[in-house]
C-alpha cells in the first residue's frame, strides 16, 4: 500500500509563523503608533537635574542664571559682566529641545526662571506631557526643587 501524502501545514508549522508574526509586530507597533517612546519621567527628571544644576551655578558664580522655557525646549543663560544674559558655557547647561511627542505645559504667563546667586527663585510649576504621561516640576522661592511623576 502506498503512503498518502498529506498537502497542509502541521500545528507546529502554523505555530512558528504566528510567534514570528507576534515578534515582528512587538517590534514594529510601537514605531506606527506616533509615540516615539519618549518618557515624560525621563525627561522631567533631566529637567529637574539641570534645573538643579542651574541654581547651584548662580550660587557658585554669584551670578544670575535664567532659564528660558517654550513649549518644545529651554535654554540656560548666565548674567555676563555687561549685566546682559547670555548662552551659559559648557555642556550640561546648553540649550535643549525635546523629543518628538514631549512638550512642556502650564508655564503661565512667567515663561523664564530665575535663580539669584543666594539661590533663590520664584514659585514655578512646569509639566512635562507626552501623549501616555507627565511629569509635575515644582519650585519654592527659596530654590528648591520637587519632581513627580503623575498619571
């Protein structure tokens, strides 16, 4: 008797493709959805850091530093010896633009941040939004800095 010969696919077969299939959408989903993964927690606390960083400049230098907020960045400016504000040096206190899909909110009608060089500031509140989250910034007049994460 001759063996017959089956023409489909086994179950095992069928369920290699499907993990395949799950695989490649895992990886590719999020790239379709518009979210480009940013973290509003990630960002808000670089912000909170460089924030932090700035007021110990001024109290370092004994000169002002302000910080400059739109709705898609901030930049750090330092009082130079014309009594004028200018890009801070170095590094870590550049100017900053956030990613795709991260903006800052509830700036207020204040859209700059100063601190004196006794390291004081003035009450600020900044959010900083994604579309799945944000992340709350608050400031005391003496300086001080609280981050939370929210939603």
């Amino acid at each position: 008797m001759a063996a017959v010969r089956s023409s489909g696919f086994t179950l095992f077969e069928i369920l290699v493709i499907l993990a395949l299939i799950g695989i490649m959408l895992g990886i590719i989903a999020p790239r379709l959805s518009g979210d480009t993964g940013v973290s509003a927690r990630t960002e808000g606390l670089r912000l909170a850091a460089l924030l932090k960083a700035a007021r110990m400049q001024a109290i370092v230098t004994g000169r002002p530093y302000q910080v400059d907020f739109s709705a898609h960045g901030y930049r750090f400016l330092r009082l130079n010896g014309k009594g004028r504000f200018v890009q801070a040096k170095g590094q870590t206190l550049r100017a900053r633009t956030l990613p795709p899909g991260a903006t800052l909110k509830d700036l207020g009608k204040r859209r700059v941040l100063m601190f004196s060089p006794s390291g004081l500031s003035h009450v600020f509140r900044v959010e900083v939004v994604t579309r799945r989250s944000y992340f709350l910034l608050t400031g005391d007049g003496n300086g001080h800095i609280k981050a939370a994460a929210a939603r």
